[in-house]
C-alpha cells in the first residue's frame, strides 16, 4: 500500500505539481492543503505517514503549522520535510533546528524530488 | 753736595717715552712694580692723551722746569686707567723711570708734595734714586687735573741736595703744573674730535651699506642728506637729490602723503605706510615708508626711511593667490577634510567638515579629534587613541583608509564615515596628519535597502520558478507522456534556461550575503584532498557531459577554512574550466604547499584569457566575450564569487597570463592556525 503524504503550501500551482510528481514519479498517495490549519485539520482527521510543510505562507506559517503537529498526540510523529524558498542566512539550519526530518529548497526538480524525500523520511530520525 | 751737583752733567732735556708703567699705588712705601710690555700697551690704549705732539709739548715743560728751578731731573708723569708711566724726563736713565715714578706714587690729588731731604724719610729707604749714586735727596711735586678736576698726572722736581721751595718758588711750579694741563686739555680736545671723526665716518659707512633709502629733510620740505640707497632706488646721481623737494619722491601729491606720515611722528611714534615712490624717469613703484621727527638747534629734522616693496608685493600677491585657490580648494571639496598637529589638535577644517560635525569651523579648530568626536565606538565601547589609524599617522606617518567608523557630534548624535589619514611631512618628519572624511550613512541606509531588495526580489522570483521549473520538468520527464521530437528538446530548452536563471539568483543571493556580511565563515581543519574531491564530484556531471576529463593532484595538507564555501569556490572554477575547454579536454586541479601557503591551481585547455582581461574577469557579469553568458549559460557571477569567498579566508586568487595555452587561475589559502580554533575543531591527526 502506498505511503501517503500530507502537502501543506498555500500555492496552487506547486500542490499540483509536487502532487503530480510525487504521485506519478513515486509512487505516494498524496493529500493536500492550502493553509497550516487547513493541514492540521487534514493531518489530525487522517495522519499521514509524512508531511511536506512550506515555511511561508500567509497566516500560520510553516514553524508555527510544525509546532502544532508536534504539540498535538495524534501527529506528534509523524515525520515532516519543510520546503523553503526563504534565502535568508541559515535558514536551512535553522529548521532542522526544529527538529525537522529535512529540507528542500524551492525550486526544486520535480524528475529527483520523490527520490529526495525518499532519502529523507528513511534517513536517520532527528 | 754743591760739588757733587756740579759733577753731574748738565741737565739736557731728553724726549723720552715713558716706558715703565706700574698700577697706582698711592701711599705706597715700595716702588711701583714693572709690569711690562704688554701691560704698558693696554695703559697705552686706555688713555686717549697719549700721542707724539703732546710728548715733544711736555719736553719743553720738563725742560724749562729744570732750567727755573736749577734741578738735575724733572719728570711729568700721567696715570690713566689704574696705570701711570712717565711721559717726559730730563735727567734719569730710563732703566732708572720706575724709581722717579715712585715719587709721584705719593703725592696727593688734591696738594703739594715737598720731601726736603729724602734720606730722612723711611718712605724712601728703598729707593734705588735716593740709595744709588744718583742720590735723590730733594722732591718737590704738584699735582695735575683735567677740566673736570680730575687727577691726570704729577709734576716732580727731583735734587740732589736738600732744599726747600719759596712762596715764588711754588707758584713758578704751579704756573709750569697749569701749563702742563691746558697741554693736556688740549690733547683731550683733540682726542675728543678724532672720536667724533671716527664716529661720523662709521655712521657714514652705515648709511652706505644700508639698502634702505634715508633722507633728511627740514620743514622747508627739502631734502638735506640722503645715502647711496636712495639714489639707487631712484634713479639720481650722487649729490642730486639735495635740495630737491622730498615731495618729489612720491607720485601724485607726495607733499600730502609726506605731510600726513611726518604729522604722526610728532606725537611720538614712527608712523610708516605704504606709499608710490616715483623714479627720476617717472616710472612709479611700490614704497614703504616710515618718517621721524626730530629737533635739531630748535629745527625740525625730518628722518624718512624708504624701502622699494616691489618685489615683496610680487611675493605677496603670489602667496595671496595660492592662499585663495587653497582656500576655494577646501572650501569647495565635497568631502570634509581636516587638519591635525602632532597631538592630534585641529589646525584647520573646511566647511564641509563643519557641515558633517554640524559646528562652526571656529568650533572645530582647537579641538582634540579623537578625544571630542571619535572617542567611542558606536556601541559606547571606549576607543582609545592609540587605536585610532589617525594617531598612527601621527606616530609613524602611514597612510590610513577606514571605510567605516562611528564619529560624534557635539549633540551626542553620531555618525558612520568613510575616511582617510595621511601625513603631513615637512622634510621627512611628521608634523600633522590630514583626515577626509565622508558622511556615509546614505550609503549605508541604501546597502540596506539593496539587501531587502535583493533579498525579497529573489524570494519571489522563486515561487514562480517553482512553478515554471516544476512543470517543465514533468513535461520533458514525460509524466504527462511522451513529447514529440521537437517539443520534447523546446522544453529542455525551457528547462535548461529556467536553470539557468535560478543559478544565476542563488548567484545574487550568495554575493549578497557574502558582501553584506549576514553569513559568518564556519572555519574546521579540513584535508585539501578533500576539498578538492568535493569540487570535483560536484562538476563531474557537467564534465562528463562536455566530454571533459578532470584531472586532480592533490597534497597531503590541512586547512582551516569554511569546507563548504572553499569547495564553493573551487566548483566555480572548475565549471568555468569546464565551459571553455574544448570536448576531449584536460582540466586540472593541483594543490602544492608553498611557504606557508597551500596554492591550489586550475588550469584548463580552452582559449585562455588575454592579457588585459586577467583581472577584470572577476568583476561582476564581466567576461572575456559579452556573447560568453548566452554560449556558455554562465552567470556571470561564479569568479566573484570565488573571489569574495577566497578573500573572506584570508587567502588570494588570480588569472595568470597563459599565451594562449589554455587558462590558469590559482588560489593561494594560508596554512597558518588561527588563534581562535572553535573548540573540539582539533586538527585531524591530532589528539
């Protein structure tokens, strides 16, 4: 059975696309949502076996959505990979320093990325 | 006794010099003592009274007072200046001169002087005249004054025989001792004349030596005297000024400016100005000119003395000129600049300086710099002077450039300015320091406005490039199925150049954080082979797909450097390296320890970088072919990139001229530890 992944980013365009090649290319089952309530919704309703979090987006953002899965009992472990297209000075470090399982910059190759989030998820836990 | 008188030769007077000379020691029972030669010729010099008319006048006095009083030896002796000596004689050898002038050793300023029988007097018990065979045995003597009552000299009458002087006796001496002083007092108006001679010929010579014109005139306005200068300068023969008025000497009305100068003299100052003397040949010049006044027999004597200025205006008006241009040069310079003494005090500031400071310039000159303006840091932090690049401009004269530092206002506001400091040298020694400082705040706002700018521009251009880079790659990875030929390598195209353009924002990105300085350097001991390895790995897909072949050598060194952005820099290199070089090419990556330096090389067997383009392909979106960054899908950024990050470590990178083989940069990296090793970054073989 496939693993199923939770997507939460506020842009159409890179749901469909992440959706497309994460489903066609890797074989997962994906769920999305457009906002970091909307996905902690989704996420508490039906846990997903991993979460592709953005950093920005309007409203809660990526941490704030990060904190709350890990606040709650149901999510709290589910694994979680951040996509960021923020370029501030150690932005990568500074999420892992979350405790997240990864991160993976925007833009991305969607040909590479289900291999890349593959790696991720069955790389060492934080 | 009458007949030892009548053995002795008859009295014949001598002219003889007195050549014995002693110190006056009156009241005295020795004999005054003989000094000499050249004791004789300092009394000789003292006395003006001295000379050969006077000598032959006393001769004929001495002798007339030996012939009156039937005496074998009369003398007249002088004293001067501590000294005496005898100035005329008859009747004494002149070995026995020192003996007769002890007789006038006794005789009083102011009186006679009688011994009638010296054998009698213990004064005399020593005297070789009263003891030899001369047998002085009578003295008789009347002192001698000047004008002024001043003791000049001695009259003496010396016998053989005791004797005594009547009433007429003793006036017949005095009569000879007045003669004898209106002898004096004419040789001392002589003396006094020769003096004034002397006096007005030295003051003659003065005047001619002068460069300065002097002149003399009375009220009549005309000219009385005037030196050698003042022909000069005007252009007369000797002796044709005088008489001629003063006025004359100054063009326009010269009576007027002569009148005004000599009229402030009459209050006591010398009033000087400057005025326009006039040539004999009407040519006119500048003249400075000072006028005194004084009373001459109840006359007004007028005293100008004039100096042509010509070339003293010249000088001035040619440092009047340079102090004006210096002047609009620091008053017009948009950068403040500022001088200092040797103790840092400020000895001049232009208005921009002021400006900056918001003062007056009064309110800057005077002050400490250091201590009043850049005394602190931005934080409050105390910044010492002996910190502070001025003082050592000061100390050592080495030219300084800050590009940021705080300075403060008198308000307590403060500032960050760009400055220099250079040395002020006079003959190789340092005697102050000059600063230019520019106000750099609107630089700094605007850098920050960049960094925002830059920074929010690339966030989002990222988000569509996402997007667009995302669906093209699911297109040409044929997720949607398969794309015909042509379509399939128009997407690789789209592909190809949407990568292009998300290097060439992470390129931005990286110069922007290097420069702004947002990312520090996370230095740990690395091994240069592995550095090197990293880059390698990270270009072998591109490599391989320009059929390039690299080549790495590596050696067995550490370094203690930020790995990822070395490996960074090493990578720009080597995909510039492979972008030019030919398909089947070498490019190489060697590393060797030179000194205390590992120099890592690059070296490729492309066109090679001509001569002129070997620095300027470090610049920013500069490369040697403008067509470069369409054929070669660079950015335009990776060797200033390289070139920020190398420098960041401390280390050096440059193009080397190659003719043509091919290109060549290298990196030189120091091995050297830092003394701040993060702790647990312990060297790799060691404990």
């Amino acid at each position: 059975m496939s693993k199923r992944i939770l997507l939460i980013d506020d842009e159409d365009d890179i749901r469909e696309i992440v959706r497309m090649s994460l489903e066609h290319l890797g074989g997962y089952d994906v769920a999305v949502a457009a906002d970091g309530a909307e996905g902690l919704e989704a996420a508490r309703r039906r846990p997903p076996d991993a979460v592709l979090l953005d950093v920005m987006m309007p409203g809660m953002d990526g941490p704030t959505t990060f904190a709350k899965l890990r606040a709650s009992e149901a999510t709290r472990g589910i694994p979680v990979v951040m996509l960021t297209a923020k370029v501030q000075a150690n932005e990568r470090q500074r999420l892992l320093d979350l405790g997240v399982h990864g991160v993976i910059d925007k833009p991305f190759d969607p040909l590479t990325l289900p291999q890349q989030v593959t790696q991720l998820l069955t790389g060492a836990a934080p | 006794m009458e007949g030892d008188a009548a053995q002795l030769p008859a009295p014949t007077p001598q002219r003889r010099r007195g050549m014995i000379t002693a110190p006056v020691t009156r009241g005295m029972m020795t004999a005054p003592v003989t000094r000499g030669e050249q004791a004789w010729q300092a009394a000789l010099g003292a006395s003006a009274l001295v000379g050969a008319p006077l000598e032959e006048r006393f001769a004929a006095i001495t002798g007339a007072a030996a012939r009156l009083f039937d005496v074998p030896i009369a003398l007249v002796s002088l004293v001067a200046a501590d000294h005496h000596w005898v100035e005329s004689c008859v009747g004494l050898e002149r070995s026995e001169f020192h003996a007769g002038l002890s007789f006038c050793s006794h005789v009083p300023d102011h009186a006679t002087f009688v011994v009638s029988d010296t054998r009698r007097d213990r004064r005399f018990s020593g005297n070789t005249l009263v003891t030899g065979k001369t047998a002085v045995v009578f003295c008789a003597a009347w002192p001698l004054h000047g004008p002024t009552g001043r003791r000049l000299g001695t009259l003496c009458l010396l016998d053989r025989r005791p004797r005594s002087l009547s009433a007429a006796d003793w006036d017949t001496l005095r009569d000879l001792a007045r003669l004898a002083e209106s002898e004096l007092a004419g040789a001392e108006l002589e003396t006094a004349l020769a003096g004034q001679r002397e006096s007005r010929a030295r003051a003659e010579a003065v005047m001619s030596a002068v460069p300065n014109a002097i002149v003399t005139f009375g009220e009549d306005g005309l000219l009385q005297s005037a030196n050698p200068a003042t022909g000069r300068i005007f252009g007369y023969a000797p002796g044709e000024l005088l008489g001629r008025p003063v006025a004359g000497l100054l063009a326009g009305d010269g009576a007027a400016q002569i009148a005004a100068l000599s009229g402030g003299s009459d209050r006591g100052s010398s009033p000087h100005g400057e005025v326009v003397g006039a040539r004999r040949d009407g040519s006119t010049f500048p003249l400075e000119i000072a006028i005194t006044t004084s009373t001459c027999d109840s006359q007004s004597l007028h005293i100008a003395i004039a100096q042509d200025i010509t070339m003293r205006k010249a000088v001035q008006r040619e440092l009047d000129g340079l102090r004006r241009q210096n002047q609009l040069i620091l008053n017009s310079a948009g950068r403040a600049i500022i001088g200092l003494d040797r103790d840092g005090l400020i000895t001049f500031a232009n208005p921009a300086a002021a400006e900056l400071f918001a003062t007056d310039i009064h309110g800057l000159v005077g002050q400490h710099l250091h201590a009043r303006m850049h005394h602190s840091h931005e934080d409050g932090t105390p910044y010492p002077f002996e910190d502070c690049p001025s003082w050592r401009t000061l100390r050592d004269g080495e030219h300084h450039h800050v590009t940021d530092e705080v300075f403060w206002r008198a308000d307590g506001t403060c500032f960050h300015a760009e400055y220099a400091s250079s040395p002020m040298l006079d003959d190789d020694s340092v005697v102050g320091a000059v600063l230019t400082l520019a106000d750099i705040s609107e630089r700094r706002a605007v850098e920050r406005m960049k960094d925002e700018f830059v920074s929010v521009v690339s966030h989002e251009l990222r988000t569509p490039l996402t997007s667009i880079r995302g669906a093209l790659g699911l297109l040409g990875g044929g997720v949607m199925g398969t794309l015909p030929g042509q379509a399939a390598k128009m997407v690789d195209i789209a592909v190809a150049n949407t990568d292009r353009l998300i290097r060439l924002i992470n390129g931005i990105l990286d110069l922007e954080r290097m420069e702004s300085g947002h990312v520090a350097l996370q230095p740990r001991w690395n091994s240069v082979s592995d550095l090197l390895q990293h880059a390698v790995d990270a270009v072998r897909g591109v490599a391989e797909g320009a059929a390039v072949r690299i080549e790495m050598r590596p050696v067995d060194a550490t370094l203690h450097v930020d790995g990822d952005r070395i490996v960074h820099a090493l990578t720009n290199l080597l995909s510039n390296a492979v972008k030019f070089s030919p398909r089947g090419g070498v490019v190489e990556l060697s590393a060797v320890v030179h000194d205390d330096t590992v120099l890592l090389t690059v070296t490729d067997e492309g066109r090679g970088i001509p001569d002129n383009m070997l620095e300027v392909v470090f610049e920013r979106f500069r490369q040697v072919d403008a067509s470069d960054s369409r054929e070669k899908a660079g950015t335009g950024l990776g060797l200033a990139i390289a070139r920020r990050i190398v420098e960041e470590h401390g280390g050096r990178i440059w193009a080397e001229a190659t003719n043509g083989t091919g290109a060549c940069f290298r990196v030189a990296l120091p091995l050297s530890t830092p003394p701040d090793s993060a702790p647990g970054d312990r060297r790799p073989g060691t404990s």
